[in-house]
C-alpha cells in the first residue's frame, strides 16, 4: 500500500528526514517510535502533504502512484488520513458542516453523489457513539473549547467519518488520560480490517498495549536505525533509546 | 470651489424644494444652509476622513430631483429582495421618497407608526420636532448639513410607550434614475420607553447610473427600549454611499447596529453612539466584503456620557483586488462615566497585495474605573486551518471560502433575527463564490 524510498525533507533549511525506507501492506499496523525530534511528526507531515516541508529526495508510492505529485486533499481523497498531534481550532466552521464537506468531498472523488441528509446524521451518530462522544461536541466550531483529549477523540471520530485506507496518527495518546486512550484505541481497533492499515507515531509503549502493532521501527536522527516485531517495543520500554543510540 | 454649484442650486431651487416637501423638514434648511456653506464637504485634510474623498463623489454632474418627479417603479415587479419573507412589513423607499401603495398584510400594533416622513411630520409634530435634525448633529458635519439642507421625504419608524413590534420591518430602499443622481434620504427610529423594534434595511441599485447617496438615520431609543437596525447593502459598484447614523439612548436600553456590505461601489459609515442614562447598552457591528476597486470606510464613534454603560464594537473586513478599507474606532468615556465597559475590535483578511487596510483605533478616557478594550488584526487565512481542512480532503478553494465565511460570522451572530443570520451566512457565502452579481436579483441585473 505505502512504499517510502530514501525520503530527504527539510523544514527552515534544516534536514530533518535523511533517507527513510518503509514499506507498510494493507492489514499491518506499523509503530514508529523515537526519542523528541528524531523526526517522527515530520515523517507524519510529508507524508499528508504539509507545505511547511520539502521533500528534497526520495519516493512515496501510495496504492502505486506517487504521493509527492499530488495536493494534501488529493491525498486525503485516495484514502491517506492524518490524525493531528495537534488538532487546529477552526472557530466559526461547525463540525457538522465541517465533516459533511470532508465526506462529500470524498464521494465525489469516488464519482459518488453526495451524502443525504439522513444517512449523514446518522453517519454522525453512529462515529459519535463509537468515540463516546457527546452530541455537544459535533454541534460546536472545529475544535473550537475543545479539551486536548476530546481534540483527539474528535480526530479518531473524523477518522471513523472518512474511513480511510491509510492512517496516521501522530502522537494520538499524548494528552489522554487512561479511560479515554481506552476508548481511542478500542475505535482505532473496531476501525481495523483486512483492507487498511495504520502507523502509529508514539513515544510511549503505553498506546502499544491497546493497539498492537505488528511491527515497530525506531527513528532516529531522520532515519530508521531499527525494526522489529512488537517485542521491540517492550524492550524499549525497560532500556529506553540509549542502547539503540550508542552501541 | 465644489460646494458653490450646490449652493447656486439650493439658492435657485428653494421655492420649489420647499413647495415637495413639508413644513417640518422645510424649517432646518436655513441653519442647514448656513453651516454647508462654511464649512462645505468634508475634505482629505480632516483627519477623520483621511482616507476617503467625500469632495471628489460631489464633484460631477449629478441631477437632483426636487420636484419629486415620480419615478415610474413598481418595486414588486422591478425587484426581489436578497431576504425575502423575513417580514409581513415590507415598506420601500424609492430613492428617497417613500414609496405609498406596499401592501402589507398584517396590522401593525396599535400606535405605532411606519411611514413616511412628510406624513410622520404632519401628523405627529411633537415627536416630529423633538427628534427629527435633533439627534444628528450638523453643526461640524457637512454631510449632515449637505442632507438636512435637500431632504425631502425619508422614513419613520415610531413606536410608543410599552409597545413591541414583533416581527421584524424591512424597508427596502431602491435607487433608480436615467441620469446619475443625488439622493439624499432620511430614517427616523423612534422608541418610546419600554419599547422594542427590529428593522432591516436593504439597499439596491437598480439602473446603471452613477448615484450619490446620503443617508442621515437618526435613532432615539428611551428607557429600556431595545432597538435593533441592520443594513445590507448590494448595490452596484458605481454607487456612493456616504451614510450617518446617530443614536440616543436613555437609561437601560439596548441597541444593536451591523452594516453588512456585501456589494458596493464607495462607502463611508458613520457611526456615532451616544449613551446617556446608566446601564444602557449599545452593539455595533459591521462587516465588508470588498473586491475590485470597492472602497470601505467605516467610522464609529461610541460616546460613554454616564456611568455603568457597555459597549462594544466588532468590525472586520475581507478585501481582495484593489479594494480599499478603512476602519477608525473612537471611544469617548467621559469624566463621569465610572464602571463603563467599552470594548473594540476590528479584525481584517486582506487577501491580496494590492488591497489596503487602515485601521486605526482612538480611546479618549477621563474616567478612572472602567474596562476599555481595543484589538486590531489586519492579516491572512490561517494556513495550519487550511491544511487541516485539506488532509480531510476538502478542496483548497473551498476550503479557503470556508475559512472565509467563518471569519465573518460572529458579526453575523451579532443580529438578533436567527432567520436574517441564516440568510446572511448563505449571502455571505454566494458572495465569496461571486455568484452574487452586482445588485443580486433585480430584473435590470439579471
């Protein structure tokens, strides 16, 4: 599905990415780990299209086409989604109208007519239930108030709303306390099938208990300096980076 | 010298001014006459109008009909409103004669009158000359002087004592003419102690002339009185509109004003608020979509003359093109005016680099114990919002004018009409498309 050859991307003139190769099938759930800026979130940005980063070499083949000729919607479109380590308030755009506009701008891509009025709502409920989200929430502006755990249970319910082949997310369990990780993870994992996957950007192994990858990389200084099954995991729980880092 | 062609036209055409209008106004002409000809239009070198041209709009060949020659209009046929079925009360202006054969179909409450000027005058001349050129102050104003001096008809709402109108008027104001014209129109809000009115005023260019609108809406709102005045101006790009509205309130009332100008040519709103019993509670609010070469210039001037009153204004504008806005915001807290709660914002996307923002706030306070605030942004759409619109796959255009119509709408939550909102929000939304043309819908335009 996701085919990531030697990726450069700099941000202010300043190389964060330094030649990244990851592959990821559809099924599979990948965790990439690392130490503060190793890179992770910039990984994340390029890869949903961020104008903030340039590629300055390397390939992401995306379904077999090249992810890097096309604009971040386009993206979102043939299924890659991003769940934001940082969710933006949009004050004076109802999520209602917000959501209604990122799901028919899905179909028509798909040459699909738009959503009806009864099936979006109750689309709307159906996620919002999911998330356990309150029906307050969904009436207010984008992440306008929001606490920064209902911002990132309104990202996995934006998720479940589009319902992707591809996603991403960044640091999804920062900034959530243990009932609502549960939750997340628990409609992280409903939302997994056959057909899609996931990467997870996480520092913590904490999220790797709810949801479990079946691989782990380890990024650092711009590169992937190791892979492994999940076990990897647990073994950077109890030794950290440092033995990675400096052998 | 501009003015001087007004002047030698006034001189010649008193008897005749006169003779199509009533006693009432007929009476200010003389002190009117006075101050135009001392101190004549405003000019660049005042600084209140800095950044807009009054002199060079009156410089031009424009008619003026003071004979009231009827313009032949059926406003149901020539026009449909942007904001239908609002209201049962429907009442037009044609350019600035009040337009008797609007059918309504509901009566309004008892006492209350909605009408024309002239009529008001004749029939209620106590309230009449208590508030009609009482409230609008010409003494340093040469617009007001300028409008008091041709002023022949205009529109009136009153409303006494204890008594609400509850659903909203709307007063449709239609420019029309062959030739490029001088309008010069009055409003006259009356609201008794205790009463409450909504109005929505719209302006429309019909005819693809050149017109020179002056607009003098004078408001008084007593004791707990609630009055809410909105305007929406659509008109075509070759009008000017240089519009002045004053408002009085006494002890306790509440009033709200936004001016929405979704289509325009040359505009200057003024504002003067002046609060004078304790608790009383004045809302401004304005909002400017400007392209082209449209120019915007809004000025308000909010006057804390005792203690314990609010304010609070919100104006923002989006320009692109070549469009020019102006925003000035004076706060004036009086000596005396001790717990006054006096708040400011103008915020301004401008989209383009050859569109222009001026913006300049002005707070004079000689109160020691008050809560004034002022912010001011003149900037653009916020690019983190337009990406995360973008990963959720939202068109970068529509994203944009998402974002766009987002910005305005806390003015829009300003008016207290939920169907006006709505409907705004869909204007508002047509106009960043371009699919507002002109004027809108009127048959000429289509």
């Amino acid at each position: 599905m996701l085919k990531i050859k030697n990726l450069h991307a700099v941000v202010e003139e300043q190389e964060i990415l330094k030649g990244i190769d990851l592959e990821v099938k559809a099924g599979e759930v990948h965790a990439v780990m690392g130490p503060n800026g190793s890179g992770k979130s910039t990984l994340a940005s390029v890869l949903a299209g961020n104008p903030k980063f340039e590629v300055t070499r390397g390939s992401i083949l995306f379904k077999g086409k090249e992810l890097l000729e096309m604009e971040p919607e386009d993206r979102a479109r043939e299924g890659l989604f991003l769940s934001f380590q940082y969710p933006v308030e949009i004050p004076g755009v109802s999520m209602v109208n917000f959501m209604r506009a990122a799901v028919n701008e899905q179909r028509k891509y798909r040459n699909e007519e738009p959503i009806s009025a009864t099936d979006f709502l109750k689309l709307m409920r159906d996620k919002r239930e999911l998330l356990g989200m309150d029906s307050q929430l969904v009436s207010r502006s984008v992440n306008e108030g929001f606490s920064g755990g209902e911002k990132k249970k309104n990202e996995i319910f934006q998720m479940a709303m589009i319902n992707p082949l591809l996603s991403i997310l960044d640091e999804t369990d920062s900034g959530l306390d243990i009932d609502a990780l549960r939750v997340v993870a628990a409609g992280v994992n409903k939302l997994q099938t056959k057909e899609n996957a996931t990467i997870l950007i996480t520092h913590y192994q904490r999220l790797l208990e709810y949801i479990k990858p079946d691989f782990v990389h380890v990024l650092y200084a711009g590169k992937i300096i190791k892979s492994g099954g999940p076990e990897l995991a647990l073994e950077l729980e109890k030794k950290g980076y440092d033995w990675l880092i400096r052998p | 010298m501009i003015e001087q062609q007004y002047i030698d036209l006034f001189k010649q055409y008193r008897g005749e001014l006169d003779a199509n209008s009533v006693e009432g106004l007929n009476r200010h002409r003389d002190a009117a006459f006075e101050i135009f000809t001392e101190i004549g239009f405003p000019s660049l070198k005042q600084e209140e109008y800095k950044h807009s041209n009054i002199k060079r709009c009156f410089d031009a060949d424009l008619g003026l009909n003071l004979r009231n020659i009827p313009v032949p209009v059926n406003p149901y046929d020539a026009f449909k409103c942007d904001v239908p079925n609002l209201s049962t009360y429907t009442y037009f202006l044609i350019n600035d004669r009040y337009y008797d054969k609007a059918e309504q179909t509901e009566n309004l409450p008892s006492g209350v009158f909605v009408g024309s000027l002239q009529q008001f005058a004749k029939e209620y001349p106590i309230q009449f000359d208590a508030h009609y050129a009482q409230i609008a102050d010409m003494s340093d104003n040469g617009i007001v002087a300028y409008n008091t001096l041709f002023a022949q008809d205009g529109f009136v709402v009153y409303v006494p004592k204890n008594v609400e109108v509850e659903k909203p008027l709307q007063l449709i104001n239609i420019l029309r003419g062959g030739v490029d014209l001088n309008v010069n129109r009055r409003i006259l809000i009356i609201a008794e102690e205790n009463a409450r009115v909504k109005l929505l005023v719209c302006d429309h260019a019909v005819d693809d002339v050149h017109f020179v609108v002056t607009q003098i809406v004078e408001i008084s709102a007593g004791a707990s009185a609630q009055v809410d005045f909105y305007e929406l101006e659509e008109n075509s790009e070759k009008v000017t509109r240089l519009n002045n509205v004053f408002s009085e309130q006494k002890e306790n009332s509440n009033v709200v004003t936004s001016g929405i100008t979704l289509h325009n040519g040359y505009t200057r709103n003024n504002y003067r608020f002046r609060l004078l019993g304790e608790h009383a509670e004045a809302h401004a609010g304005g909002l400017a979509i400007c392209d082209k070469t449209q120019h915007i210039d809004n000025f308000a001037f909010l006057d804390h003359a005792v203690p314990n009153c609010t304010s609070n204004e919100l104006f923002k504008n989006v320009l692109k093109d070549k469009a020019t806005g102006v925003f000035c915001g004076k706060i004036l807290v009086e000596k005396d005016a001790q717990k006054t709660q006096a708040y400011q914002t103008n915020r301004n996307l401008v989209s383009s680099d050859t569109a222009q923002m001026f913006s300049k706030p002005q707070l004079e306070i000689y109160a020691d114990d008050v809560k004034c605030s002022h912010g001011l942004t003149t900037g653009q759409l916020d690019e983190d919002a337009l990406f995360y619109m973008r990963a959720r796959g939202i068109d970068k255009e529509e994203a944009r004018l998402l974002l766009m119509v987002a910005f305005t709408r806390d003015v829009v939550d300003m008016v207290r009409i939920p169907v006006l909102q709505e409907r705004l929000i869909t204007l508002i939304d047509k106009r960043f498309r371009g699919e507002l043309m002109r004027c809108g819908n009127c048959e000429v335009c289509k």
